[in-house]
C-alpha cells in the first residue's frame, strides 16, 4: 500500500441530516465564540481556558482554512435543513505510513445536543478515516467527566486501550484520560452489523 494520503480536496460529506464541509473564513466568528467557551473548552482539551484575542485566533483560523497540515483533516458540521453550522469534526496527527489518526467532535451549537447530530458525524468522519484516508486504525480520547462523549466512541466500536492516571487537572483535582481504539477490521464489522439492523428495522 502507498504511504501517500490523499492531499486536501473540497470534501463534502452528507447524511439526509448532516453534512461535513471543509473549514469556511466566513465561519470565523462562530468558529471564535466556541472557541472561547469555557464549557466546550472544559469538554475538548486538554489546555486550561484561556480567552483568546480575534487578532491571534483570526491568524490561526486563516492558515488552517488556507494552508492546512498534511496531517490535519479539520470539517464544519452542517445541520443539513437549514445548513447552520453546529460544530466542527477533526482527524489529527495522521501517519502516512502506519495508517492512523486521532479523531473527535464537537458539537458548538448547544440547540443540537442530546439529538444524535454528533452521531451522524461522527460516523460519518469515521467514514472519511476509513474509505477515504484508507487509514488502519483511528484512536480517540475522553476525559473522565465527559460521559456523552465516551459514550459515543463506545457505541460506535472503539475499544478501551488503557487509562493515563491522574493526567489532566482541573478545579484542583487530578483526573484521568481514557484511551480508545478503533481498527479497521472492527469498523467494518461494527458498521456491517449496524447496516443490518437497519435494514431489518425499515423492512418491519
């Protein structure tokens, strides 16, 4: 197998619900108020909240729109209605050669929660990982509190790996990191096995 990725094309990607998108400029100020959200920031990283100035994240917003890392896959989440974008989806530290990534979701736009948009596009960045990138595995992270989120790595295959104790803190206490893992083989297993199940669903 070649060791080459495929370069950065205008990928859309679409359920009858959602849709990816690669990264819109016109998006920024959205992209800016998620950013500095302490709960979303709480949920999604690792770094403590910090606000950020527009001039430095306008920099950083632009150079991944126009100049994005080889390995870095970065998409807008699309309510497919009324096209409002809702969050963003991300595969991170891709290797060329052993055929892995990192992947993850937010979704930004609170009103969405709770429906399964982030399932949807979490499926269908798996989707991409998998028969686009023709990646080998794909692993994911979560944080100890943020149930929802393991919840849905779980419920779509992944597999637990391990557990960094104590690596992350917050409010003065130390918290763990939960490692997950999704091989190609399970994905399709998993994805052939939930195709069936909703083709017994729509024949009953």
């Amino acid at each position: 197998m070649a060791n080459s990725l495929p370069v950065h094309e205008d990928t859309s990607l679409q359920t009858s619900r959602v849709k990816l998108t690669p990264l819109q400029i016109e998006n920024i100020h959205t992209h800016f108020r998620w950013n500095n959200d302490p709960e979303l920031n709480r949920l999604d990283s690792e770094i403590p909240y910090e606000e950020e100035s527009f001039g430095a994240f306008k920099s950083r917003f632009e150079r991944m729109c126009d100049n994005p890392s080889p390995s870095h896959r970065n998409f807008e989440i699309h309510a497919h209605d009324d096209e409002k974008l809702i969050g963003v989806a991300y595969a991170t530290r891709i290797g060329s050669h052993n055929r892995h990534a990192q992947v993850g979701i937010t979704i930004g736009d609170r009103d969405y929660w709770g429906r399964g948009y982030g399932r949807e596009s979490f499926t269908l960045l798996l989707s991409y990982c998998f028969e686009t990138l023709s990646l080998h595995r794909v692993s994911a992270e979560t944080f100890e509190y943020h149930t929802a989120w393991r919840d849905l790595v779980e419920g779509m295959g992944f597999q637990k790996e391990g557990t960094v104790r104590e690596y992350l803190r917050r409010d003065g206490e130390y918290l763990d990191k939960e490692i997950y893992g999704l091989l190609e083989r399970k994905y399709r297993a998993h994805h052939s096995g939930a195709e069936e199940v909703a083709s017994v669903e729509t024949a009953a």
